[in-house]
C-alpha cells in the first residue's frame, strides 16, 4: 500500500511551486523589516532615556547654580542700605502728590443746602 501511494503521490503534480516560494519569501521579508523597525525604534528608546538622563544631571547643576546666585542675591540686598545708596551717587527724593477738588456738594460755596434723607 505504501509503494502505491509513493507511486501516486510522485504521479501528482504540484500547480504552481513558485507561489509557495513567493509566499515563504514575503514572510521572511515581512519580518526583516519588522525586525529592522524594532531595532530601529528601541534603539530610539535607549538614546531617548540616555538624553532625558542628560538632561535632567544639567538640571541638576542648573538648580544648584540658581541657588547658590539666590544666596548671594539675599547677602547683597541685605546690606543695602541709605548710606549705600548715598555713596553710589543714589539722591533721596521729594514726594509731592496731586490734589484734586471735590466734586460734590459743599455747604460753604454758594450757601447751596442739601435736604436731609428721611429714609
């Protein structure tokens, strides 16, 4: 039974080989390239994170740089003082202020009264 079915199956013609080839080669195709885009975008990742690392140890030295300028900013305006200001040249000046009359009613112009409200 075995050599019959030998003889049969090498008496059965396969259609079309090459359409199982062009199949096996589009799936191996289809995963080199996505293989090629993982590497590509963990590769992306990995550069990603060493930049945010980066970044954030020069925020840190920023940070303490800021701090250490606040500091002297606090000492320095601390010791400002008028007899600084006089020995920069820094003059004391003179307020003056406007002054407006009132729009109102006054009882002394014109002797003009106002009623008084009941309410």
């Amino acid at each position: 039974m075995s050599s019959k079915l030998n003889m049969y199956i090498k008496g059965v013609s396969v259609v079309n080989n090459n359409i199982e080839k062009l199949i096996l080669n589009i799936i191996f195709g289809s995963f080199g390239i996505l293989a090629l885009i993982y590497i590509l975008l963990l590769g992306n990742m990995v550069r990603n994170i060493i930049e945010r690392q980066s970044f954030e140890a020069q925020a840190r030295s920023f940070s303490n740089e800021v701090r250490t300028l606040e500091s002297t900013y606090l000492s320095l305006s601390n010791s400002i003082d008028l007899n600084l200001a006089h020995s920069m040249g820094f003059k004391e000046t003179k307020a003056t202020f406007v002054t407006r009359k009132t729009l109102g009613f006054n009882s002394s112009i014109d002797n003009i009264k106002v009623a008084q409200n009941d309410l």
